[in-house]
C-alpha cells in the first residue's frame, strides 16, 4: 500500500556521495526534526526528469526555503555516482540533497515502486512531490503518468507551503 498524508517515513537506508565516497543516511538522517521538501524522479538524466523537473524543482528553490523548508531532497532509484555527476551536472548552486535509493528500498517501503521493464528501466520509482515535516508526510503530490510534471513540481509544493 502506498504512503498517505499523515504517514510517518518507515525507516530506510540512502547512499549520498561525499569527498570520502558513497555514504549511509537514514531517513532519520535526511528528516528527523526538519521540514524537507522531497521530490521523486524515475530516473536521472531521463528526459522529463532532467527537462522538466529538476529545473522546476531549482526555479522554486529560494522560495522553498523562504518559505520554512530546511532542505530540499530529489531520490532516485539510481546509484550514487549517477546520483553525483547529475548533482553536478543540474544543481550550481548546491541547493538539494541528490539520494540514491539503488536498490529501491525506500521507494518499495512506501509502496511508490514503478515497472518500467518494458523500457529496459527495470524497477524505478514513481513522480511524486513530498512535503515531510520531522518524518510524517503532510503534503503528497503524485503523478499519473511518469512522463508528466503536472502536480509533482517545485511550483506545485511551493503553492502548498
């Protein structure tokens, strides 16, 4: 079953690229005591995710924070070298914090898992925007069909803060 508002994040494990190379975070790490806006992307460097919803998440980012965001994080069902050069490659000035969820723990834990073998994708991880205050979700925007960013953007969750 999928997560709701008023779920509390279960208990996962992350990788994030630091100068000693790849590291754990937990989610107690990433959301314990802090408001994070999460997004969602099925894959870096994909099309629609690389066009269209990271710069909306990038455009909003300022106003995010203004408004009472403490970080703002982007998970992907991809390793944290992939996770890095995107990082590097779309985000200049050092705003969000790239999660690689390579085994797609988290992403199954909260029932957000996409199939998209039929591309040759394997298992990835469905559009969704997040807003987490201190581990429970309070603000949930997922997306019908991957290949969209009607609800899922940084405009959208800007609007719901």
């Amino acid at each position: 079953m999928a997560i709701q508002t008023g779920d509390k994040l279960p208990e996962a494990k992350f990788r994030v690229m630091t100068a000693d190379g790849p590291q754990v975070k937990t989610t107690d790490d990433i959301f314990k005591g802090k408001k994070v806006a999460l997004f969602a992307v099925p894959g870096a460097y994909t099309g629609t995710c690389h066009k269209m919803h990271l710069p909306s998440i990038f455009l909003n980012a300022y106003a995010m924070k203004d408004k009472g965001v403490d970080s703002i994080a982007i998970v992907s069902v991809n390793d944290a070298f992939v996770m890095n050069a995107w990082k590097r490659d779309t985000d200049q000035r050092d705003e969000a914090i790239f999660l690689a969820d390579g085994n797609a723990d988290f992403t199954k834990a909260i029932g957000m898992e996409l199939d998209a073998s039929a591309n040759g994708l394997g298992v990835r991880s469905k559009r969704y925007s997040m807003l987490v205050e201190d581990g429970v979700v309070k603000k949930l925007n997922l997306e019908a069909m991957p290949g969209k960013v009607e609800v899922s953007g940084g405009d959208t969750l800007l609007g719901q803060l």
